[in-house]
C-alpha cells in the first residue's frame, strides 16, 4: 500500500475542523423535531443510525486515546423564547444514552436557571437574563489537535508495511489493459510513476479535480462547506465550558475551550467555490461570528480587538441535490461508471469517525482484491514522544513540547518543513503565539537531523511565519469596507 499526500499530512479539512468529538446530538437537531421525525421515519432512522455511530466513536476514542482528547463540559442554555424546549435535550440525552456503550459516561444534567446561576461560573458572566429558562450540561471532548490523530494512524500504517509519502502529489496517469493503473507522484523527491490495482482518492474537497484530471466526465462528488472560526480569550469563568447555541440562520453555534487557555467560536457555513488551496477567514466571516456571538452570549461584549486569530476550512461534503449544503452522510463511491474503473473515493467522512471510516474501507477494498498478506491489527494507542525531563522545553513553562521532542519528530514522523513539525507533529503552535526568535530556535534545535545548514534554518524559519500569518491571522474587518 502506498499513501500520497500532496501537501503535509492532515493538511486539507482534517487539520482546519471545530475538533469536536461530539456525541451525535446534532443528528437529531432538526427546526420541528416532533414532526419532522414523525412523519419522515427514513430521517429519523439515519439520525439514530449517525448518533449511534457518533457514541461508539466516542467510546473507543475516549477509551484508548484519552492522552490526546481534552474532556470539557459543554452546555446548552435553553432560553424562554428559545429554538428549543427542555424536553427535545432530556429525550435526546435519553436516546443517546440508550444507543452508546457503556463506559464513557454522559453526565448530563439539566439545571434550572436558579441552580445553573448557582453551580455554572459561566451563566452570570454569559448574560442573558431573566430570559434564562434551564442549561443542559454534559460530558463532550476536544480533540488537541486532530492533525495528531492522522499521524499516529500513518505511523501505524507504515508499521504494518505501507509506505508514505508526504508532499507529494498523485494523479491519475492511465489504467492498462490488465486493470493496473498508472500514478503519477510529483513532490519534493522529485517524479516517480507506481502502478495500483485499486485506488483510493481519498484527496476530500480536491476529489473531483483528481478524478476530472483522468476522466472529464466523472460526476462531480463533492460539495464544499467553509467554515471559520475565531479564538478568543474569556475570563476565567468559562475556563473548561463549552457553550452550544444555534445561530440566526438556525445551525450551530459553538464557544468551546480551546488550545493555549482560549476558546474558539464558530463554525460558519457557506457554500465553498473559491480556490481550495488558499482558503482563509475573511471579513464576512469575522463580522458574521461577532455578530452572532453578542446576540448569543450579549454578556461576551465580544469584539473585534478581543480576537486572537482564527482558521477556516472547506468541509468535503457529498454532493446531493436534496441537500443545498451537502449532504453529511459518509459514502464511499465506486467510479466504475464514471470511466474510472479501479477507483473508489470517500466523501464527508468526518475527523473523528476516521477509524470506522478505514474499517468500512477496507471491508470495501476486500470485496475486490485478495489480500497480499494475513490481516494485521492496528495499534490505536498513542505515539508519545520519549520524556527527556532535562531537556529545555520549546516555550517556557510547555513541558509537552521539549527540544528533543521536536528532533523525534523531525527523524520517526516524515516531518519536511519546520511547520510540519511545529503544528502537525507537536501542536505547540496551537498552544502558542509563536514569535520569530522561538521559530528559529525550534529550525536550530532540528537542523542537524534533517540535514539543514543556516541559510535553510532561516528559510524555515521565514516559511513558518508565512504560514502562521496566512492561516490564522486575520483580516479587520474594515479591510473589507464594512
Ligand atoms: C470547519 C470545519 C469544521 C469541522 N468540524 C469537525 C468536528 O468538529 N469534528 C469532526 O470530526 N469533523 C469535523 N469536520 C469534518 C472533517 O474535518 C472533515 O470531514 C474531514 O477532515 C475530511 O477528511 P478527508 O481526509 O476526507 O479530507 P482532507 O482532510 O481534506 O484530506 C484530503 C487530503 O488530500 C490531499 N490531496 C488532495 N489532492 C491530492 C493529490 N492529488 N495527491 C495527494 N494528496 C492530495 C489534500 O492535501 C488533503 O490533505 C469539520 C470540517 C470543517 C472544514
């Protein structure tokens, strides 16, 4: 097995998400619950089965990779005149509870507003009001950094025998009379051509542009989502609180503890057709996040100045003409008819249901190729790095992120530029503001295993503060006129 990835690992949506490991309530989420489920059973059927779904992921992830996942409590205030009623959280608690294994509890709660006031250190400072009616609370995760997660799977793959390649990209060249297709690999390494009996365009919002290189006609498989967020920092009171509401246009709105002590809010969603290798927040989105977090949470007096950074990405969705915004339903597809035979592609699969997103995979590939060797069983846990308690941390005060840290990862984790390393690999960017001078100390501190004189250390060191200004830093939204 050989996996290419055109950019770093986990460089597309996986690395841009609302990292949520959320425990599938959104399925039920609907403007009339009781009707809409009532009278379209088939809806009701797909919710459960994606709740379900959502549960047992979260009981596995939680369960074998607790040292990567920050558990957090999330709660919903329920507002007098709000989009929903005390009943529709208590029957879908209920229902969730029912349909997860056991083991990771949901601790929900539904707290009048006198009790939430009481115990919740979030609700005076939140406002709102007399308008207050309860607050739903219970038990949900974050992932760290997600991107992690896909290295660690890699890892494992490259364990049980496939190669990778980061930084390079596939295409699909032409399939022979046998059935074997042609692939082109372009990247840093410089051009090399495999053959495939079965491919996998897993390449998310650039599926189609994968597919179309090959063969013009093929159906187009994709609808991208955008979706921003901003990070900002809350007073003390909401350290550790998540709080979900729904926004004007009646989807979610979350304010979630984030990296580095701050929360990020958002997503947004708007249909996607811009250039899907620059995508950013821009203006729209800034001024639409503030407007909706200070008619949500009027006590935030949230505003532009309070904004630290933030980051967008375009959610790969399944094209579906009964769903204007995508259809989120996990498919895989088999292009046969499209004048790709050979290849199969996946669609709005999210980050965290990778695992049975490989499984289901893999069943698919088994149905149309023996296997070249017995079936081996993944290693889910965690890659740690090895402690050195003496070696000097990156930032002060971050243990988690240890120079030597960043050389393991720089040698064992096909880390190419410094930004792999200090985002993808290690997450310290997440956690930290970085400035020029830690940048450079993080290039010197990996130079010598990746065999970088002075000149490339500064390279690097430019490259990565291109990176974090193009990524996250944001525009002011008078940029835009407004
Ligand atoms: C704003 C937002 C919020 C989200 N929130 C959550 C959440 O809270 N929880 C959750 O679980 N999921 C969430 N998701 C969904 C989730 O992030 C995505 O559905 C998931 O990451 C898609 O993974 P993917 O591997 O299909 O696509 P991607 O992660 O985009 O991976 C596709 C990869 O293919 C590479 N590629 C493209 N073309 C080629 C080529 N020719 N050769 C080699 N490589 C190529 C790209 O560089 C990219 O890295 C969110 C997504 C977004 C955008």
């Amino acid at each position: 097995m050989l996996l290419a990835e055109k950019d770093d690992f986990a460089g597309g949506a996986s690395g841009r998400s609302t990292r949520m490991l959320h425990c599938g309530l959104r399925y039920f989420e609907t403007p009339r619950p009781l009707r809409d489920f009532l009278f379209h059973p088939a809806r009701l059927r797909t919710a459960l089965a994606m709740a379900r779904a959502s549960m047992e992921t979260r009981a596995e992830l939680a369960g074998d990779s607790a040292a990567r996942l920050t558990p957090y409590t999330l709660s919903f205030p329920i507002w007098r005149q709000g989009p929903y009623r005390p009943w529709h959280l208590d029957l879908g608690f209920r229902i969730l509870a029912r349909l997860g294994p056991p083991g990771v509890p949901l601790d929900y709660r539904r707290l009048s507003a006198a009790e939430a006031q009481a115990s919740l250190p979030f609700v005076e400072p939140m406002g709102g009001g007399d308008r207050l009616h309860s607050v739903a609370s219970f038990r949900e995760y974050m992932f760290d950094w997600p991107e992690r997660f896909c290295i660690d799977a890699i890892l494992d793959a490259e364990r049980m025998g496939a190669t990778v390649r980061n930084h390079t990209e596939a295409r699909l060249v032409a399939r022979d009379g046998d059935g074997v297709w042609q692939i082109g690999l372009h990247g840093a390494d410089g051009d090399a051509q495999v053959t495939a009996s079965l491919v996998l365009n897993m390449a998310g919002l650039w599926i189609d542009s994968v597919n179309r290189r090959a063969e013009p006609s093929a159906r187009r498989l994709v609808l991208g989502t955008k979706g921003a967020h901003i990070a900002v920092r809350l007073p003390e009171a909401f350290q550790g609180h998540g709080i979900a509401t729904v926004n004007s246009l009646g989807e979610p709105h979350y304010c979630l503890p984030s990296q580095g002590g701050l929360h990020h809010i958002g997503p947004t969603e708007t249909i996607y057709t811009g250039d899907p290798d620059d995508i950013r927040v821009d203006a729209d989105d800034v001024a639409f996040l503030l407007a909706e977090t200070r008619h949500a949470l009027p006590g935030l007096k949230l505003d532009e100045a309070d904004i630290v950074h933030g980051w967008a990405g375009v959610r790969p969705l399944t094209e579906d003409p009964a769903h204007p915004k995508g259809n989120r339903s996990r498919e895989i597809h088999d292009l046969a008819a499209d004048g790709l035979p050979g290849v199969l592609a996946m669609t709005a699969g999210p980050v965290m249901s990778h695992r049975s997103a490989g499984r289901e995979l893999t069943s698919a590939v088994a149905r149309r190729l023996a296997p070249s060797r017995p079936p081996q069983t993944p290693d889910y846990r965690p890659r740690l790095p090895a402690d050195n308690a003496n070696a000097p941390a990156l930032v002060a005060g971050d243990e988690t992120t240890r120079l030597t840290h960043l050389g393991q990862a720089a040698v064992a984790e096909h880390a190419r530029d410094l930004a792999d390393i200090l985002f993808a690999r290690t997450g310290v960017g997440y956690r930290h503001a970085l400035d020029e001078a830690t940048v450079r100390r993080a290039g010197e501190a990996v130079a010598a295993h990746l065999g970088w004189n002075a000149a490339e250390v500064d390279r690097q060191t430019a490259l990565t503060l291109r990176r974090i200004d193009r990524y996250y830093r944001l525009p002011r939204i008078d940029e835009s006129g407004r």
